[in-house]
C-alpha cells in the first residue's frame, strides 16, 4: 500500500509540475501554438481518405506532389485549396488561394467545386484572418512574423510541433493575403 501512495504521489507531483509549466509557456514572436488547421484538414494528422470525406473528391491528381495532390474550388469560385499527401499519404501541404489557378481544366473545376470549401472559416488566432485581411490585421492577429522570405512572404512557425517543424506562410499582393500555406512536412 506504501508503494502505491509513493506512485500516487509521484504522479500527482509529475501532474502538477506539468500543469505549471504548461501555464508559463511564452511564445517566441513568430510563433503560435494551435494545429494548423482549414476546412477540417490538419496538415500532419489527417489522411487523403480523410480530406475525401471532408470535402468530397476534388480534382485529384496521383502524380501531382508526392503520393498526390487534390484540388478543392469553392462554389462562388474565388478561391481554391490544394492539398497534397505524403508518406501514409497524410496530408503535409495545404494551400488556401484566391481564384482558381488556369492549369486546372474546366472539366477538374466542375469535379473539384466543394460545397464544404468555405471561406468564412478563417484560420489563424480565433479564425479572425481570411484571404484578403491586410497585413496589419495580421500583426495584430499573429505578430510580427518568424521571418520574412520577401516583403509579401511571411513566415510563421508553430512553437508546439512535436518532431518536424510545421509552419504557416502568409504571401501579400498588395498588402492584402493572397495565399496561405500550411506546412507539416513528412518526416
């Protein structure tokens, strides 16, 4: 029964210690600590059998990327979502971007419309940035960033990835997003 109570003991120490380090976690400028996530894809934990369900089958392309690569179009047609696979085919790339890119066929945007695809989601703090949100929403939002690749090319990291770096990267057309992409490479 001694043994026990000392186990007890030890995790409710092991418990506490944890919860108080948990609360003191500051976050490097740059940096956020949520899982990346749109349209109910997680880069890094969902599947490609997944996004399907998620989102229906999209324009799909098995040679495209590394185990493949589907493409979603919302049904206004302003927008379009790229995911794309790797090892497990887990989803390790997504990329949010106005319009619909001209190497899509008519024929793979009729298959790739996506009643599930909504830009209303938001991603970032709270959902609170968008395709269109100008950069000082997102230093308000996010921060300053990690790094800047260009002046229109942001880079934000998550702070809380386990093993391989994930990221977020936010490229600007005139001040205002024009692409986002999600970032958890396989490893």
């Amino acid at each position: 029964m001694g043994r026990l109570r000392s186990i007890v003991a030890l995790l409710g120490i092991g418990f506490f210690a944890g919860t108080c380090a948990a609360q003191e976690l500051q976050l490097k400028p740059g940096t956020f600590c949520w899982a990346m996530h749109f349209a109910g894809v997680v880069p890094g934990i969902t599947t490609g059998p997944q996004v399907a369900r998620l989102l229906g089958g999209g324009a799909y392309r098995p040679q495209e990327g590394d185990t493949g690569v589907r493409y979603f179009v919302n049904t206004p047609r302003t927008a379009t979502l790229r995911i794309e696979t790797c090892t497990y085919r887990i989803v390790c790339e997504m990329s949010l971007e106005s319009g619909v890119p001209p190497t899509l066929s008519a024929s793979e945007q009729s298959r790739a419309l996506s009643a599930h695809f909504d830009l209303a989601e938001g991603f970032g703090n709270w959902h609170k940035l968008s395709l269109g949100s100008v950069k000082a929403d997102v230093i308000a939002n996010l921060g300053t960033p990690s790094r800047k690749d260009t002046e229109d090319s942001w880079v934000y990291e998550s702070q809380c990835a386990c093993e391989l770096p994930e990221y977020m990267t936010l490229v600007f057309s005139d001040n205002r997003i024009v692409r986002v992409v999600f970032s958890a490479p396989a490893g």
